[in-house]
C-alpha cells in the first residue's frame, strides 16, 4: 500500500511564501481525496536562509518526510536551492522550479561565489525539468509577492488534480484582497 505515497519536496528562501504555497498544495490533495501530510523545515526562514517543506499524500500516509531520493516532484522556488535538494529527488522524478537566483550569505558578503549554469546542470541529471520565469510571470499579474502562485499554476500542469480543486484552495487560503491578482498569476503559470 506505501506504493501509492507520493512526495514533493518544496525548496526556497525564506520571504519567497514557499509555506503558503505547501498549505494551498496540501488543500488542493485533500480536497481530492488524498490522506495528506505536511511538514516544514523553516531554518532562517526570517533572514532569506533555506525554507522546506514536504507534502506527502496517498491513501494513508504515516510519515510527512520524504526520504532522501524518494520525492516525486522536486518543486523549487530558487535555482541554488533547487539544486541543493536535488539527492532528494528519485530517479525518474521531474522538477518544477523559478529561474531566479538569491544569493545567500556567503555569496553576498562576497566570501564565496553562486555557482554557474545550474539550470545547465539540473537538465544533465532530470529529463523532466520545467524553468518557470516566476518574477515576470508575478510582475505581469500585478504583484512580484504572487510568484508563489504562478510556480503553483507551473506545478499543477504536472499534477493530475481537478483544475477547480486548485482555484478553491486559492480561493481559501489566499485573502480576498489579494484573490485576483493570485488567480491570475496562478493561470499565467499554467500557461507556461
């Protein structure tokens, strides 16, 4: 029965709203039927550092945490960070991610250097990568903090989930006075 249990692994910077992005994806399974399990790995989620999360859903699911080299959908919010999780990743898993750079610490104090060509690098190891330009996608819906939603509408073209199920989640869990420009940039996601 674990057969069923599939995972996706968030990856981000704290402040890029990778937390709202698992609560709404965790609504989105549940509201499809799935049993779900969510947990969060916030680190220096204040000052820009590593923010996780792991979804998990199937018919019955024990544990939130994916294991290393089991998740499913590698769903990244910063190319760095992507990167990182990328062991976390099983063979034959596909990557959703934002093709957007946030130095970390070390690289903008200038003790080290971000590395170079990993979108390059990312394709060399997973034949199922998709590179969403989420600032200019959030821009064109009227608000830079809605990239959240536009990776989601990227991530839900890989997901065999009810296109209505999606918008009710928005629907719910995102404020009203922020429900439209969320739902447009959740559709120029997935318009790819």
């Amino acid at each position: 029965m674990a057969n069923n249990v599939k995972g996706i692994l968030l990856a981000g910077v704290g402040g890029q709203g990778t937390l709202l992005a698992s609560e709404i994806l965790s609504e989105v399974l549940m509201l499809a039927g799935f049993d779900v399990k969510k947990s969060e790995i916030h680190g220096m989620s204040q000052r820009g550092g590593s923010v996780t999360s792991h979804v998990r859903w199937g018919e019955k699911v024990y544990s939130p945490l994916i294991q290393q080299g089991t998740a499913d959908i590698l769903f990244g919010f910063e190319l760095l960070e992507t990167y990182r999780f990328l062991p976390m990743l099983r063979k034959g898993g596909a990557i959703v991610a934002n093709d957007l750079k946030i130095a970390p610490g070390p690289v903008a104090s200038g003790m080290d250097s971000y590395p170079e060509d990993i979108p390059a690098k990312l394709k060399e190891q997973v034949a199922d990568l998709l590179l969403v330009n989420g600032m200019e996608k959030a821009q064109q819906a009227g608000n830079y903090r809605t990239v959240n939603t536009v990776l989601l509408g990227a991530l839900s073209r890989r997901m065999d989930i009810a296109y209505d199920l999606w918008l009710k989640a928005i629907e719910k869990l995102v404020p009203a006075k922020f429900l439209q420009e969320n739902l447009k940039a959740f559709e120029l996601g997935r318009q790819g």
